[in-house]
C-alpha cells in the first residue's frame, strides 16, 4: 500500500486524460491532454506541468478546505486540454498535500513537495497556520509560490520581522489588519454602546498580529474612542474561558471581537451564555465564517458578525470559465447540496492566477521566469484585482473587505448577510447591523 503522503499520479500516454481524486490526506489531479491535437493543432506537446497544493483537509482547521474537491473539480475540467504556454500545450498536475492543520506538517510536506514531487509552483490558502509555514518553505526552497486566505501582516511579518527587501519567491493577495480594524470600528459606531471592546486574542499569528499594540487594533480602537479590555494572550484550543468572560464582565464590556478557530468559539460563547455574559455586538474574525460553525450554536448564532471577504453578491467573474460569483456558489450549492463559503472564492481565485501567470511565463522551466511572471501579474479574478504594485509591501496584493452579520435565513438556518460597505460601496449591502437580542 503506498503511503499517502507520496501518491503522485504519473501521466501515462498524452492522448489520454485522467482524474485520480485521492483520499483527504493527498489527492492529485492530472490533466492529460485527450484533445491536443484537434483543439491545438498548431501546438506541440510540452512536459507536465506541477502546482502543489497544502491544505488542512483534516484537523480544526478542516472547514477551511471544505471546498477544495469542487474547487479541485472544476480546475481539472477546465484544464483538461492542458494550458499553452510558448507555443506548448502543457498537461497540468495539481498535487494535494495535506497539512492535518498542523504548521509544523505543513512545512514538512511543502518540502516533499519541492524536493520528491520536483513541483514547478507551490500554491495554499487556510489561515496563517498554513499559510506561514508553507509561504517560508517556499521562500527557503527558492521555489514561486502564491498563498492567500490569511490577513497579511502574519504572512509577511513571519516571526515578528520584516524582511529588509521583502521576499524573493513568495507572493501573498487578501486584505490586512488594518482593514479589519476600520471595518469592525465603523460597523460598531453604527449601534449605540459604551464604546467597550473587550478582545479575545489568543498566541497565535493571527492573535499576535491583531494585538499588535503598534500595527494591530489597539491604535485604530484608540484613535476611534473605543476603550480596549484586552484578556491577553492565551491557548487559542482553551477549554476555559471563564478568566476572560470574568473580565469583560467587571468592565462593562459591550462589545467582543477577537479571532478564534470555529472550535474554540463554539467553546467561548457556550461558556459566555452560561456565566450570563450578554455584549451587544459580538465580532470575531475566522469563528464565524461558515455556515457550519453558526449551526453548531443552536439558536445563539443570529445577529453574529464578522468579515466578508467575498460572496454571491461580489460583482467580479472567474477569468477562467466567465462565472458570476453567484453562478459560481449557485454552482457549488448543486454540486455538493452544501451552502457557500468565503473561502470558495479564494481556492479558485489561486487558480486563475496561476493559469495567468503560467501562460506569461516566459521560460517555464526557469523558476525565477515563473516568479518573475507572478509579480508582474495584473488581473481581475472572481475576488477582485490582483496586482503586486508593492503597496502595502512588495509581495502583498490587497483584496476587498466588507462586513457582515448572520442572520435567520430562508433557503438556510442562517445566511449572511453584508452590513457595511462604507470602504468598497461597489459591494451591496443586504441589510444595517443590528444589535443582539
């Protein structure tokens, strides 16, 4: 029986196509061209290409990858002809590591990556915990990689520090920090409260950088008049939050932000309604982006809040196949009888860069040309534009970010819905936040 974390399908003859889907730990996807002659006649066949793939297929951090077989899907459809790069149709391999959620593991298989699969691209998505580890190998390993699906302060302040010229091989697109600090303000200035925030930020990346008492939301909540009750770092997979809740308590707290896992939320608020602790605006980034997680809340999911990367209302289209965002979760919705998620979104969007930047590539078998061609990139994908114009930082390409709350819906339990546009009105709004009840 071959170990998991070595499967690799290898391409047989280029007249025929294949589609291995693998187990969670690793799968790979191999597009072989059935077609090359009669859809590109004028083309010769060129070597396999490789883009390996982290994702936390199992772990706390699952549900971020939820979407990764239909997104997995899609991909090698649309690239089952293979991509023409130079004049050369090349079949296209997507190969699937999974990282358990763990970074330490995701480090390790983005090295087998590199070093046994002789991958040409490293892509991933998934929070810092993914994206740090597997962003360093690359950077490491001198090996293009592209990376979104994390706020970019962590991904780029790796270990607390700024590298002096940026990086070298690793490009990162998603919002930041301080997006989410003026968000979250603005959508709470909206409700009449006492102002007092009370912050749970655990010792993680994202904890530590949202903490940041310089580049994080201290100075932003400051500056807006709120007054902050930090409950200082701690496990972020705690089973006791009653330290906190205790004081948020004695300080009146009114409203709760933070960024936790889905798991350690659920953990959170079950021990808040217990200790009769009730905020009138509760908004955590990460926790409350699935459907799944406002679920497993019974009935104290409605009136939650949180970011909004992207959604079905978003008015941008794949420059893969043309969908709508909303074609596209209408879509995934029929594909796998599942509700939307952000991160759908995002997976796809990975793919649309990379077809990009492979088919500008002017050397593909020249690592730095496949680099070189990533940070000259300049597109609109189904999240909005994508370009390294070296604002905020050299590798970061910053991508809209709205806010929402969840409410009782008629299709789902709960539906989210966008509350606040105010820095990207080309977003619509469903509806004005609302207090808890």
């Amino acid at each position: 029986m071959k170990k998991l974390d070595s499967m690799q399908e290898t391409l047989g003859n280029p007249s025929r196509r294949k589609f291995i889907k693998t187990t969670a730990a690793a799968a790979v996807f191999a597009a072989a061209a059935p077609s090359i002659l009669s859809t590109h006649s004028f083309a010769a066949a060129g070597r396999p290409i490789k883009i390996g793939f982290v994702s936390p297929k199992t772990g706390p951090l699952a549900e971020f990858a939820e979407a990764d077989d239909f997104v997995f899907g899609n991909i090698n459809k649309l690239w089952a002809n293979g991509l023409e790069i130079n004049g050369n149709v090349h079949p296209i391999q997507i190969i699937v590591k999974d990282s358990r959620s763990d970074p330490n593991r995701a480090s390790e298989v983005t090295s087998q990556l590199i070093k046994s699969d002789k991958v040409d691209l490293i892509m991933t998505a998934n929070t810092p915990e993914t994206v740090v580890p597997v962003a360093s190998q690359a950077e490491l390993d001198s090996v293009p990689c592209i990376t979104t699906d994390a706020p970019w302060q962590p991904y780029y302040f790796r270990g607390g520090k700024a590298p002096d010229k940026g990086y070298n091989w690793t490009y990162h697109f998603f919002w930041g920090a301080e997006d989410m600090s003026e968000l979250f303000t603005d959508m709470w200035l909206t409700v009449p409260t006492n102002k007092v925030v009370g912050a749970l930020w655990g010792n993680d990346n994202d904890g530590n950088a949202f903490g940041d008492p310089k580049l994080g939301f201290p100075p932003v909540l400051a500056q807006k008049g709120f007054t902050l009750v930090d409950s200082g770092r701690f496990p972020v997979f705690t089973n006791d939050f009653s330290a906190q809740i205790s004081k948020f308590k004695s300080a009146k707290v009114e409203i709760v932000t933070g960024v936790l896992p889905p798991p350690a939320f659920v953990t959170f608020w079950s021990q808040a309604a217990q200790q009769n602790f009730k905020p009138k605006i509760l908004t955590m980034a990460k926790a409350l982006l699935f459907p799944s997680a406002l679920n497993a809340l019974g009935d104290r999911g409605e009136g939650l809040s949180t970011e909004v990367w992207w959604t079905p209302n978003h008015p941008f289209k794949s420059s893969l196949n043309g969908q709508t965002a909303k074609q596209f979760c209408d879509e995934y919705e029929r594909v796998t009888k599942k509700q939307w998620t952000q991160p759908t979104g995002f997976k796809h969007a990975l793919f649309e860069v990379a077809a990009n930047v492979l088919k500008r590539c002017k050397n593909i078998n020249s690592p730095a040309a496949i680099r070189d061609a990533i940070a000259a990139t300049n597109m609109e994908t189904i999240v909005g534009h994508v370009q390294w114009t070296g604002t905020p930082v050299k590798n970061v390409s910053k991508t809209p970010l709205v806010g929402g709350q969840w409410v009782r819906g008629k299709k789902y339990k709960y539906e989210l819905q966008v509350v606040d546009n105010i820095h990207f009105t080309n977003i619509p709004t469903q509806g004005k936040l609302k207090p808890l009840g």
